[in-house]
C-alpha cells in the first residue's frame, strides 16, 4: 500500500504535458458572443446587437485579423451566443462593467500576442 501511494505521488509530482492556454482569438470570440446574447435577454433592441457587432469589428483592426481569422471569429462568436446563458446580474451596471472590463482584457491579450 505505502509503494502505492509512493508511486502515485511520484507521479503526480512529474511534470506532464501543459495544458494549452485557450487561444486568446477564441477566448475573445467566446466573451464577445456571451455579450452579444445578453442585449436582448436584457431588454436590448435588435439594433443594439447590431451595432455591438459593429464596435466589435472596429476594436478588432488592431489584430489585424486575416479574413479567414475573422471569419473563425464570427463563426466562434455566434456559437457562444447561441449557447450563452446569461444571468440577471448582466443587466445591471456591474455585471455590464465587469463583462466589458473582460472583453478589455482579452482583447489586450489578442493584440499583444500577434506582435
């Protein structure tokens, strides 16, 4: 018994394989996409959502994505919005500013990692 829990320690204790980072592109996509699905769950207009789509693209130049990058992104955005299950504190001032502040984040992430 004690040689196995040795030999479990031990192996713990090994360094393994690391585990990948979430692509800062997909995480971005992901935020994005949960914001997007919480402007008509708050209340918001469809024009809302499409202007947000917009201030979306327009923060993005900086990347200076490719078009098939982009089109991933789009493609990763509309999947976390559609399975996106935003909570009633996203409504609120708070949970606004905290959800922008991420997206912030994030997109400082993607920038710096294509310089």
């Amino acid at each position: 018994m004690k040689n196995l829990i040795f030999a479990s320690a031990l192996l713990f204790a090994l360094p393994g394989p690391a585990i990948a980072a979430e692509e800062p592109l997909d995480a971005f996509a992901k935020q994005v996409g949960y914001m997007a699905s919480t402007i008509p769950f708050c209340g918001g207009p469809p024009e809302e959502l499409t202007y947000f789509q917009g201030l979306i693209l327009k923060m993005l130049r900086p990347a200076k994505l490719t078009k098939a990058e982009l089109a991933r992104y789009k493609d990763l955005a509309e999947l976390a919005r559609v399975a996106a299950k935003p909570r009633g504190n996203d409504c609120t001032d708070n949970g606004g500013l905290a959800n922008a502040g991420k997206l912030q984040n994030l997109l400082k992430a993607l920038v710096a990692a294509r310089q």
